[in-house]
C-alpha cells in the first residue's frame, strides 16, 4: 500500500463526508480534519493488508481499528503532501502530534518505529437506538455510587483536554471530597431501569476571591481535566453574603441521551437546584459555565447564555447569564425546536 495512491482505495468523495462532520469538532480545522481522515483510511487498509486481506475494490466507510498500526514520519508525509507542494518528515510528525493533542489518535514507539491508533469517535460510530425511549430520572449525586461513572463519563468526554490522560481515580476523588463540602449542588441524570448515571453536573457557589477568574482566559481555571494541586476555584459556604456567582463546574451527557426530551428535564433540574441555592447564598445573581466546543452554540443560544472570554490556545469559553433571567427561563419553549447537530457532550 503505497501512501501516495490513497485516493485510489478511499476516494476524496468519501474523504469529504468525514471530514464535513470532523470539521469544529474541538477546534478541529478542515485541514486537520483532511489529515486525519487520510491518516485513518490509509492505517486501515495498511492493516487489512497486514492481516492478508486482499485489497480487492475501494474503501467506502471508515471502521475502528484494532490495536495501534506502524506509520513512519516518511509515510505519513507522503499520505498528507504527496498531492501538494512536498512537506517534510518532520511536518508531518509535528502534524501527528497535533492530532494527539486534540484526542483524536494515540501515538506510542515501539522501540523501532511510531504505531499510531485511532481513537473512537461517537459522532461517527452513532449508537443504536432503542425501540423504546429509555426512561430516565434526575437525582441526587450519591458519592458512594455514583462517583466512578461520573468521573468515567467525564474523562471519556474531555480527555482531548489532557493528551497524557487524566487518571479517573483523581476525578472521582474530587467529586467525593466535593460532595463533603457542597452535595447540594451535586446532580445526575440517572436511567430508571438499571439506575446508571447518564448525566451529571455540579454548581459551585464560587468565593468572592475567585470570581476574577471569570473574567481571565477560562484555559487558567482548568482544573477536573488537567493534572495540577491546587484548584483555582475556591468554594464558598453556605450563608456567605459575599458569594455571587454560581459556577457549572461539571456538565456532562452521555451521548445517546443528548436528545430534545432528555436536556429540556436536565436543565429544569438545574433552575431548580439553582433556584434553592438563593436560599443559602442570598445576594446569588450571576451564572457562568465553560463551553468547550463550537457546536455547543446552539444550546448556548438557545438558553440564552452569551460569551464573554473566549481563550487563545484552546477551544473554549466563558458563558454568562443572570441567575433571574435563567430561572425564568421556559425551557421547553426555548429548546422546542432545539436539535443536536452532533452526538456531543456538554
């Protein structure tokens, strides 16, 4: 398989598919994204080949791959630049490390050479969907249970945040020591039939000490996702007058779940948490979150979020909102028209 004739065994129509719905996923560009459909065509037929299936017509969809496959710097540069003014070894190489950092590929030596391996992307491997809606229920967070899914389906979501890998036991540490000092701004999104978290999220009444942070690039305030000791957020305690931001520090939705139906009972359950937290922080009237991907725009538009801080290095932005004005909110109104463009999590 000769890197060069890709075109031949994957043709750029098909490429363009993958691409075109690649294209902004976590400040994916449509050069990347042409890469990286490249790099993946082109590994999966090197391993088809390797394991003696012949190569008898062209590729017509992309498929996981098992394990991590060989690629040199010199193939990979002959897949990405062979059809345009040559690039070099070493701009590939710095390519495949820009495809790492976003999530989208691992890349480890062998001793002698790179094996790269295509990491699973949800949004083109859509899961099944059941005969019947599932039911689902809003909840408390139970630290005891619900730890360990919580912090799963947080580092499944957000990893391309940390290319080195956040360890789930430190997330579900903190979520515990969490839930010692606030439970109730703790929250899931639980299946009714075999009581599996499907969602979570988690408002913190943010100090009075910290609320500059809202107003610096939200890349230095990282703190679940990224492997550093002390957090940048300090929680304020209930009865505090000078606490007036409550911060979504966590949100997520697995990705069978973000539906129409189950983000309108979602978000209900979050005006009403907010709606008792007034109660213990009374002067509380501003709603930050941080958005992490361009196709959450339409539910930011829709709830009414604006931006205020959108970072330089990556993908990601402050959201803000009065906390009277999202607790007035007719969240079915605003999300009846509401549709995913993309099988993402929030």
């Amino acid at each position: 398989m000769n890197p060069s004739s890709l075109n031949q065994w994957f043709s750029p129509e098909e490429q363009r598919k993958y691409v075109s719905k690649l294209t902004g996923r976590n400040g994916l560009t449509r050069r990347r994204a042409e890469y990286f459909v490249k790099l993946w065509a082109y590994l999966q037929l090197k391993q088809q080949n390797e394991m003696g299936q012949r190569l008898v017509q062209p590729l017509t969809e992309l498929s996981p791959l098992t394990g991590a496959i060989p690629c040199t710097h010199r193939e990979a540069a002959e897949l990405f630049y062979s059809h345009k003014d040559r690039g070099s070894d070493r701009a590939a190489g710095m390519m495949i490390d820009q495809l790492a950092s976003l999530g989208l590929i691992k890349k480890k030596f062998d001793g002698s050479t790179i094996c790269i391996q295509i990491r699973h992307l949800p949004e083109l491997t859509p899961p099944p969907q059941p005969s019947q809606p599932i039911q689902v229920k809003t909840d408390a967070f139970n630290p005891r249970t619900d730890a360990v899914p919580a912090a799963n389906l947080i580092v499944r979501n957000y990893s391309w945040l940390n290319p080195e890998g956040t360890p789930t036991h430190r997330i579900a540490r903190l979520l515990r020591g969490w839930a010692q000092q606030y439970l109730s701004g703790m929250r899931v999104l639980r299946r009714c039939d075999n009581e599996n978290v499907v969602g979570f999220y988690m408002l913190y009444p943010t100090a009075r000490e910290s609320e500059e942070r809202f107003f610096l690039p939200p890349s230095k305030s990282l703190y679940v996702t990224v492997n550093i000791e002390t957090d940048p957020m300090a929680l304020a305690t209930p009865g505090d007058r000078d606490c007036t931001v409550a911060f979504v520090r966590s949100w997520t939705v697995d990705a069978p779940f973000l539906q129409k139906d189950y983000l309108t009972q979602f978000v209900q359950d979050v005006q009403q948490t907010l709606s008792r937290m007034q109660h213990e922080f009374p002067n509380l009237c501003d709603l930050y979150a941080m958005v992490f991907h361009p196709e959450h725009d339409e539910l930011r538009i829709a709830l009414g979020f604006q931006k205020t801080v959108e970072d330089t290095q990556l993908p990601l932005s402050w959201i803000y909102q009065p906390v009277d004005r999202f607790l007035a909110l007719d969240v079915p109104q605003a999300l009846a028209n509401f549709q995913p463009s993309l099988p993402e999590e929030l």
